[in-house]
C-alpha cells in the first residue's frame, strides 16, 4: 500500500494508571471509570472542554485512555491542563482514601504530535495508526517516566508528565506555552527500539524527588541492562565480605578473603 499524501498531523494524549493491575477486578472496574471521569474534569477547568468535546479517536485502555486533538491547543494543554488534572487526581484521591487506603488513582501521561492515519468513519479498525502514536505509549513505559511515581510520594504526587522530544522543541522551546522549558527535565530513554529524549514534567513533585532531584541514573542503568549484553571480554564479578589486601576477581567470591 502507497500513499500519496501525508497524513494530518495530530496532538495525542496517553494516560495510563500506575498498578493498575494488582487490584482485586471490583476495584479495577472503579478505577477504569475514573478514568474518563478526571481526565473530563480536568479539561473543563483548564479551559478546553473543546479538546475533550471533539476528541479525535478517544479509546480506553482499560488501565488508561487515550485521544487525538488538533496541535493548536498544544500550548494550552503543555502549560494548564496537567496542572488540573494533578488538582483533580488529588482530590479524587481523597474520595478513594475515604473507602480503602490500598486504592490509589496515580497516573503517567505523554504528550506527542505527528503525522496519524486515523479510522475511517463507519470502518471497524479500532485505533490509529503511525510511528507517533507508537511513540506516544512506550514512552509511558520507559524507565524515567516510571520512576517520578516510584521516587514521589504516593499521598502528594500523583502525575508524572512525559513529553516527546516534537513537544519540546515546538512548544516549549518555540516559546508559545506558559509553562517555562526550564522547568521540565530532559531524560534519555531506550524503550525497545526506541531511543531518544523525554522531557519530564512533574506537577507537585514531593519525597525522594525533592531530595535527591530526579537523578534516574541507576533506572537507566537497570534497563539498559535488561537489553545490552556485556561488551566482549568485559567481566562482571561480586565479591560479598570483607576483603583486605588484593584481590584478583574471578567469577564471584562470598565470605571473607585475606591476601595470602
């Protein structure tokens, strides 16, 4: 199959619930229709109940949600809209302490913008298609974006916003959003063939976030590890104890070694 034309170019936003899915089925059937719920809420107050009216392609995820809409209001959804929808989550939150503190709604988002083949009207395909709208969800997965929910403090920060490399340079960088380029940290990403830069937004950051910064190194290193291999006559070796002189390693070495 050929085209001859490029496709529209389309803003897409993906959210997705952090441990969704080790919730009994009766809580994750609440939780799937607070999904739809917030992110409606949150439109409506940042001013763009338009966005969320005239979605293109809307889908849920059962874990998440997702929708199309014209990159114009980028600029508004970058420097309003995850500000409210992290309000809305908090307030929900609330909601769900009140009926059992092991119920949590936290999500991830990620913003992108590109060319998408979107359904035909009255066909049965069910999403759209394009190398953006592949983007857009892995970057939900990748190691950084987890991490902000992992680092934070689950009774406070409740969004971790992950931005395409497209969203920074046009919006932020391009200077037609409020929300300053300064505050929103750049984080090298490999998620499967995958690479690249987010940019990492966190509306109330809190815990280890404000302590330590947002230092993913160490997450980095763990899934970079998962994918590359040691590099040839590379060794990798433990020693677990105390050691006291030199020591030669060899494979693993567990107790106490002495020199001599």
């Amino acid at each position: 199959m050929t085209f001859d034309e490029l496709p529209p170019y389309r803003a897409l936003l993906v959210v997705d619930t952090k441990g969704f899915g080790g919730n009994p089925a009766a809580t994750q059937a609440v939780l799937s229709a607070a999904i739809p719920d917030v992110l409606s809420q949150a439109f409506a107050r940042a001013g763009l109940r338009e966005v969320w009216e005239t979605a293109l392609f809307p889908h849920g995820t059962g874990d998440g949600y997702g929708l199309g809409f014209d990159p114009r209001f980028l600029p508004a959804v970058v420097s309003r809209f995850f500000d409210e929808l992290e309000s809305v989550l908090a307030e929900r939150d609330a909601r769900l302490r009140s009926a059992a503190r092991s119920v949590r709604l936290r999500m991830r988002a990620s913003l992108n913008v590109g060319p998408i083949l979107e359904p035909e009207p009255g066909t049965t395909a069910a999403a759209a298609i394009g190398s953006a709208v592949i983007t857009t969800h892995r970057l939900l997965d990748a190691a950084p974006v987890r991490a902000v929910l992992e680092r934070s403090d689950p009774d406070q920060t409740f969004l971790a916003v992950a931005l395409s490399q497209r969203i920074f340079e046009d919006v932020l960088a391009g200077g037609y959003a409020d929300l300053p380029a300064s505050k929103v940290v750049p984080a090298d990403v490999r998620v499967k063939e995958q690479r690249g830069t987010v940019y990492l937004y966190i509306p109330n950051p809190s815990g280890d976030l404000l302590r330590h910064g947002a230092g993913f190194e160490e997450e980095l290193a763990a899934a970079r590890a998962k994918i590359e291999p040691p590099a040839p006559g590379s060794t990798t070796n433990t020693i677990n104890g105390t050691v006291r002189g030199t020591a030669f390693q060899i494979g693993q070495v567990h107790g106490d070694l002495r020199h001599g």
